[in-house]
C-alpha cells in the first residue's frame, strides 16, 4: 500500500469514503482501539475509526486541532475472542448485537460526526451527527470484513439506514429524529490506538 506523508502525518488507509445524506466525506486515516474486559460481560470491545485527521500527531499537539474541522465515522462491536490487528474477523455480520456459535462474535454498530469542531473554551460543536438506526425494520445491511490479495483488510456497509440529529447536536432525540440512508466504504490498514489518552 502506498503511503503519503505531510505535515508529519501518515495516511493508513488506500481509499475511504462514507456517502449520506447527499454527502461524500473521504477519510484519510483508520485506527483500532481494543478495551479489555470490565463492565461489558467478559466481552472485548471493538472501535474501527476512520478518521480526517491524524490523532497520533494531534494528541501530541493538542493546541493546533482547536478549530479544525474533524470528521469521523465509528464502527463498534464486541466480541469474548481478542483479536489483534492482524487478525479481525472476516465475514459477513448482520447489524444489532446477536450471537453466532460459529463466529462467537456480537455485531454491530455505526455513528457519524461531520465536521465537528473543539473551541478554546472546550465546548465542541458538531455540524451533523448521525446514528444507525436500531427501529425496527430500518437495520442497515450486512457489515462485510475481508481482506485484499495486498493483506489490506476490506470493510463495506452497502446500505446504511441512520438517524440524523438535530444540527449542531451530539445525541438523538427520540420522535425527533430524521431518518436518512448512507453507505460506507474501506480498504487499508488500521493502526492501534488502544493506550492513547484522548481527554
């Protein structure tokens, strides 16, 4: 995989891109983040996180995102096996959790931020947020894990149905909510951000 780097920052990922809403929003960098089990049952939990800019260097240099636009998509689920980097399942895996014999994994979950901003007084603001919808009958199609002939892992969700929040809002407000649709798109390599300290 070809890599760019400026400004001191890396891109991990070949192409990325969400659609919704009648956006297109390209992310440029990919990470892992693995919690060990505590309060979840015994279970691992699991962020993919696609992202616009580069969190290993902007926790080193907080200051400079105060303003920045940040755009990010999450991809969460959990699973009683602890995968690595190397080695996340591959698959097809419906949404909402459920529990396979075969796979022993839970799957699993999508969220949204479009261009949210951090302010020097700490107050963020977000210009669209969106959820996947968990109503009945609205569940978004199969997430689907694989892996290219380059050892780069695959990720497609062909037809995402989310809820938007009110703009500039964070949290979704039930009967308030808009109902929109989105796909989501990735092939790269992830990088591990389970030890940073993002507050």
């Amino acid at each position: 995989m070809e890599t760019t780097t400026t400004n001191k920052e890396t891109k991990t990922q070949k192409k990325c891109y969400i659609d919704t809403d009648g956006r297109h929003v390209d992310f440029k960098y990919a990470y892992l983040s693995i919690d060990e089990p505590s309060y979840s049952g015994g279970l691992y939990e699991y962020e993919l996180e696609f992202s616009n800019i580069d969190y290993f260097y902007y926790t080193k240099k907080q200051e400079e995102i105060i303003g920045k636009k940040v755009s990010f998509a999450v991809i969460s689920f959990v699973s009683p096996k602890k995968y690595d980097i190397n080695s996340l399942p591959e698959g097809d895996f419906p949404f909402q959790a459920y529990y396979s014999s075969k796979k022993d994994d839970y799957y699993y979950d999508c969220e949204i931020n479009i261009n949210c901003v951090k302010n020097s007084d700490g107050s963020d603001y977000c210009e669209q947020y969106y959820e996947a919808d968990w109503n009945k009958g609205y569940q978004s199609s199969d997430l689907i894990i694989s892996k290219t002939s380059d050892g780069l892992y695959k990720i497609e969700i062909k037809n995402l149905n989310l809820e938007a929040a009110q703009p500039g809002e964070f949290d979704i407000e039930q009967n308030k909510e808009r109902k929109t649709t989105g796909s989501f798109y990735f092939e790269g390599r992830f990088e591990d951000i389970s030890s940073l300290d993002f507050d």
